[in-house]
C-alpha cells in the first residue's frame, strides 16, 4: 500500500519532503557515521540542530528576545501541571474551558490552588467559543487560561480573550504554526508538536522572561520548574533529540512554503473546501457555529450511526484514513493540520460527494 490520506487529529501527517530527507540522513547524519538518533545531546552536530530549530521557531512566529522557547518532554497534558506550579504565585488561575483539553488543565490546576472557570460551553456540547470580551476575571489571577484550538469539537478562538491584563496561557497544540501569531499578546504558548510539527515526545514552550520564576510552588520537580529548563537551554537532562531534529525539518520546510501567512493561506482554502461541501450536503454535517469553525479539525455527522460507519469504513476502503470522530462527539473529524496537501481535501470532498449520491 502507498500513502494514504491520514485525517487523524494527532499524531498526524508529517510532510513526506520531511520524512524523505530524514530516512535519507536516517544512517549517516551528514557525514558523522550515525543517525541523529545515536549521537550525543552534547554533540557539535545536535547543538547544531536544536540551536537552529529554535532560531527558525523564532523567525517562523516572530518571537521577541524576551521570550525563551523550551523543546520540553512529558506532552502537553505535563504542561497542565507545570502551569500552576510555576505561575501560581497568589494561588489564582482563570480558566476558559471550552473542551475536554481545557477542562483537563482546569481540573490540574485545581489540585494546586483555587482555579477558576470563568466561562464555559459546555452546555452545547462545545460547539461554540464563548463571549470572552468581559469576563469576570479575579483580581489576583496569576494568568487566564485558555485552549485556543478545540482539537475534539474543533472550535477556535477567532478573537484573544481579554485577560484584563493578566498574562494569557494558551495551549496551541492543535494550531501550532497555521497561521501567524503575535506572541507578545501571550505569557505563556504551549504545544505538544505531535500535530502540527513533529513527532509525539516534543512540547514546545514559549514562555515570556518575567514568568519565569525560582520561587515557585513547594514540590514543585526540578524538571518541572521553568527555569530549570530555561537555565540550560532545554538541555538539563537529556532532550527528546530526534523528535526536535524532526521538527527543524519541518521549521525548515514551512520557512520554504512561505511562512506562516502561506501556511495561513493554504490552510484557509483547505479548510474552505470542507466547509462549503458541508454547508450545501444534505447528508453531511457541520457541529460546530459557523464563526467559530476550526481551519484544523473539521467534525461532522449525518445523524445516523450507521451511516457514520459506513461511511468511515468506504472511507478507509478507499484511502482516506482516521477519519473517526472522537468517541465524546461521535460521527467524523477531519484534522486537515499543515502538511495535508490541498489534493488530499479535494479528494475527500469528492468522495463524500460520491457517497452522498450512492446513499440518497
Ligand atoms: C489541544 C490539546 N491539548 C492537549 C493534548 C494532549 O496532548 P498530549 O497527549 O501531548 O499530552 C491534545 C491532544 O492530544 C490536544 O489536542
């Protein structure tokens, strides 16, 4: 079998450019002898590697010199601990939650001090972003909280919170590197990369100097303390090396497309594709609120469970794969992350089309 056009919401497609030079370096790292998976982290030819990966991070999203970026490990959800551990100075935290990601680092934060849930749509299953424009934010939160990307109900933030000056936290996991960014609105932007960007074992934090703090909260591991990261470089203990190699590559490969306004682009007119097929078909359907649609994940439904199954059975049949919706929605989800091709929609919509008149 050949490729396949692979819809899962992470981990996910990677760009077949990236994994061509990867197996062509995979026995000989340009002339070292040995892949990249065997060398040293403390090696000429890995500090090479991550330095780079960081400085194209750095022109990909503009991020200012007072932001450190932090190639972590422990996946996003260590992330939901590390937040209040280390920014939590009077105890406060405002949380947005608008999906399972959300509420999950709402609930771990919890555990550490009084978390707040400020808004919610959980009572529509999701599938909207709330009003966000005047919340009542408390007066001593150390930061506002939010899961900016809705990877399960794909749901997206089209506009920042207001945080009433209070530093923002967003996991972009499922977002990361789709479209341009201004970081300086951010305390915090966090991802695991297994979408967007790499392989699965890599959490990229972008954290602003002043957050980073050495009194932060007792118990708190060494490994979880920003600063111990930020002191080393990501380099403390031993990094996940070939998971941030992969990354470069595909730092490297969005620098060639044109950056994040191509990638912004590109992914608009994917995702426009979908959308406008949902919007007219009788037997598929959009869940989420036309405004606050995803450019990422793409959920559907036809109603009908077992024509959900079908369809995702045909589906798999004829190569378009991981297209099952997650169990808490149900129906279908299409992640159409950056390194999907146009051609890779085209033909899905063409397909649902062809399944559409067959199942009239
Ligand atoms: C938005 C979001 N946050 C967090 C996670 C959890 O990531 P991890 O598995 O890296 O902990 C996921 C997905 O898997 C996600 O989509």
């Amino acid at each position: 079998m050949g490729r396949v056009y692979n819809f899962s919401a992470g981990p996910a497609v990677l760009p077949e450019e990236v994994l061509q030079e990867a197996a062509a370096e995979m026995m000989d790292y340009k002339g070292c002898g040995m892949s990249v998976m065997e060398m040293s982290h403390r090696s000429k030819e890995f500090d090479t590697i991550i330095k780079e990966a960081e400085q194209d991070l750095r022109d990909l999203m503009n991020i200012p010199d007072n932001y450190k970026v932090l190639f972590l490990q422990g996946g996003a959800s260590q992330q939901f601990s590390a937040i209040p551990m280390n920014l939590m100075k009077n105890g406060v935290a405002d949380y947005i939650v608008t999906g399972q990601w959300a509420k999950k680092a709402y609930q771990e934060a919890c555990r550490y001090g009084k978390a707040v849930k400020v808004a919610s749509s959980e009572d529509k299953t999701f599938s909207y972003i709330p009003d966000c424009s005047d919340l009542p934010i408390d007066e001593d939160a150390d930061y506002v909280y939010i899961c900016e990307n809705n990877t399960i109900y794909g749901t997206k933030f089209k506009k920042l919170p207001n945080t009433k000056g209070k530093p923002l936290v967003a996991d972009v996991s499922s977002c990361f590197l789709s479209e341009p960014v201004d970081v300086t609105k951010y305390g915090v932007i966090y991802g695991g990369v297994q979408k967007n960007i790499g392989p699965a074992g890599v959490v990229i934090v972008i954290i602003r100097e002043d957050l980073i703090r050495d009194d932060v909260m007792e118990g708190t591991p060494t490994m979880l303390k920003y600063k111990t990261q930020a002191d080393a470089d990501s380099l403390y203990n031993t990094p996940p090396c070939y998971g941030i190699y992969i990354c470069g590559k595909v730092f490297k490969w969005i620098k060639k497309q044109g950056g994040l306004e191509a990638m912004k682009e590109r992914n608009e007119k994917k995702a426009k594709i979908l959308y406008d097929f949902l919007d007219q078909s009788k037997l598929f359907k959009g869940t989420v609120v036309k405004e606050d649609r995803s450019l990422m994940n793409v959920p559907f439904v036809t109603g009908d469970k077992d024509m959900d199954a079908k369809f995702i059975a045909e589906a798999t049949a004829a190569g378009f794969v991981n297209l099952k919706g997650h169990r808490t929605v149900g129906g279908m989800r299409a992640s159409i992350y950056n390194a999907m091709p146009i051609e890779g929609v085209q033909k899905l919509v063409e397909f649902m089309e062809k399944f559409e008149k067959e199942n009239a």
